[in-house]
C-alpha cells in the first residue's frame, strides 16, 4: 500500500521501527518518552539532539533560534502577526492559494493587511512574478506560502526584500534546500515531513523577537520562548522526539540536498506522464508546479470517482484533491519511495489504456 496523503502523512519504516523500538523504555531508562518530565535529563538529551540535528540540516545561522511550540500553522496565521506586526500595524500578503488565503484572513484581525500580489484571477494557476508585487515599504514583514497543498503551486526562488520576509513552509520544509538567511523567520506544521500532529516549528532571526503584542499567549510569544529554552510551557514532547527520529533519517540519506535530488526526481516522473497522456492535465504553470503536491485531472472529470475508486483497490489511497480544488493529488513527501511513484505511474498507464479510446499522446518511461 502506498499513502499519498497531503497530512498527516506518512513516515519512513525506519523512524516508525525505531519509535516502536524506544516506545517502552527510551535507552534503558524505564521510561517511554510520552512518560518523561520534560525537564529530565533524558528529555533534555532528545530535545538537544532535535534542535542540533535540525540545524545542522539546514545550516541555520547563529544569529537564529529554532522553536518548538504548539497549535499547528493554522494557529501561527495568526501567532505570527500577533508577534511581528509590533508597531507598524501593517503587513504584506502574497495570495497564490487556499493557505495563504487562511493565512491572511487570520492576520487582518490584528492588524491592515494589504495584498501585494494575487493569482486569484486565474484560479491560483502560478506564483505571481516579482515585478507585479506592489510592497508597502513600512510594512512590517511580508508573508508567502511556499507550496499551497491544495493548489499544487510553489516558489521555486524568492526575492530579496526590503523588509523581512515570512514564510509558512509547512508542506515543502526539509524537501528542499532553503536558504534560511533570506527570511525573517519561517514556521511549519509537522505532519507534513517532519513527524505526527502537534507539533509546529518556528526558525525566526533574533532581530525579530520581543515585538509582540500584549494581547499575545505567553506560550506563543516568539521572545519569551526563545529567551526560556522553549519552556514556558510543556513543550510537545513525543512529537518533538519523532521529529529527532525524521532528523537523523534524513542526515543518513545524505542530508536535504540528496533528498530534494530524489523529490525532484520522482516529480519529474510523475508530470512527464501526465503532460504526455491526454486522458491526465495539469492545469499548473509547469514553471511554477510543487514538486512535492502534484495535483492534476482527469480529462473527462466524470471518472474521477472511478479512478480513486481502482486506485483504492490497488493500494494506492488518499489521492483525492482538496475539497476547493477537487480531481487528483498525489503527495510526494521525503517518505514516498520512488517505487511507490513507479507503480502509481504504472497503474496510471494500466487505467488511461483501459479507458481511453484513443490516445493522442505517446509516453514512455525513461
């Protein structure tokens, strides 16, 4: 069975056998992790080793501070304006989807949020180019998606910005390299690449920190976090240790930049059957298509059901698209093998022959 869910998603055997291994007693301890204070020793070991393995992976800066907090990116939609609007009161949105849409609806409570671009008009299709944003250089910050899971676009390159620059990076963090010292502070959700529900990391530049509105939670005030450790509150402890897990998993595969050479890989694949059968589409501006939430359709959008439904009987589940989008969407995170892709491709093939009564295109697998 291959799991192509957008999230929570599915985690290499490795991580999830070595969970299962530790899940009774952690290194001899006579402890489970869920059972641990958060402020023992052993604790204190898997939250050192989270932190120091995450930024070794992404070559983090010093000038930077990794926090480990709750709530899930929905919550940080607005925890981030909460944090960063400070006295400017006015912020930045770049529109390219349903999450970014959520995003910036969340922070125009807080705050005067205007628009600088959008791609809305044609359907959320593409990123709109650098030379239409229209940046209001008082802004306090200026907040991208860079993939939008339900829309299937990504930024493959961000621009320099005059003022610092904010990305949720829940569904493409850890899939590829990303330059940290572009950004003002990134945040992302677990359940994507990282490890189960519940937790959600904040990478934010020490320039930005103690700027918070007094109406802020203390366990969501950026500053007070990171001036205590991540302490404030109990952190999410076992998620914190799965993400340890994912962490060192990813550094024995070589680390983000052999893994982003096989998610693109395996992307490639995938779109090259769909732009060479006329019985898929992709309607994506193929400059601007996410390499990790490849989201197409059928051409006669009639079979979709059937084809999930054959999908289904042949292991390949959770590829409906989001509910705003519908069709086709298969998730191709770190933990996706390529055989997985393979077969699906293969299956794809098996379908579009079945069904189509005359194929126009020709396709074939390198």
């Amino acid at each position: 069975m291959y799991n192509f869910s957008a999230g929570p998603a599915q985690l290499p055997k490795e991580v999830l056998n070595k969970a299962k291994e530790d899940l009774l007693d952690w290194h001899g301890c006579g402890m489970s992790v869920m059972e641990m204070p958060f402020t023992s020793d052993e604790y204190k070991a898997i939250s050192e080793g989270a932190h120091n393995n995450l930024r070794r992976l992404v070559n983090l800066p010093d000038d930077y501070h990794i926090l480990f907090l709750q709530g899930g990116a929905y919550a940080h939609f607005a925890f981030v304006a909460m944090n960063l609007l400070g006295q400017k009161k006015t912020a930045d949105y770049i529109q390219t989807g349903h999450w970014s849409t959520r995003a910036l609806n969340e922070a125009r409570r807080y705050g005067d949020i205007n628009i600088a671009a959008s791609a809305e008009h044609s359907g959320f299709n593409h990123i709109p180019p650098y030379e239409q944003w229209r940046l209001n250089p008082e802004a306090a910050y200026c907040h991208i998606t860079t993939n939008e899971t339900a829309n299937g676009v990504q930024f493959h390159a961000v621009p320099d910005l005059p003022i610092p620059l904010v990305a949720d990076v829940t569904s493409d963090f850890l899939t590829r390299q990303l330059d940290i010292s572009q950004f003002g502070l990134i945040y992302a959700s677990a359940q994507k690449n990282i490890g189960p529900t519940g937790l959600t990391i904040a990478i934010i530049h020490s320039t930005l920190l103690n700027q918070a509105m007094e109406i802020v939670p203390a366990v969501f005030n950026y500053g007070r976090q990171a001036s205590n450790n991540g302490r404030v509150n109990t952190p999410p402890t076992y998620s914190i240790y799965i993400a340890g897990l994912m962490f060192s998993w990813l550094l024995e595969q070589g680390g983000i930049k052999a893994i982003e050479q096989a998610n693109r890989h395996k992307a490639k694949r995938l779109y090259e059957l769909i732009d060479n059968d006329s019985f898929y589409q992709c309607t994506v501006v193929a400059s601007d298509r996410s390499i990790v939430n490849i989201c197409f359709e059928l051409t006669d959008n009639s079979r979709t059901e059937d084809f999930l439904s054959e999908a289904r009987k042949n292991g390949f589940v959770n590829l409906k698209g989001h509910g705003i989008r519908g069709g086709i969407r298969a998730s191709l995170y770190n933990a996706m093998p390529v055989e997985g892709v393979d077969a699906l491709i293969t299956f794809m093939q098996i379908y579009s022959s079945r069904h189509s009564k005359k194929r126009i295109k020709k396709y074939c697998i390198g």
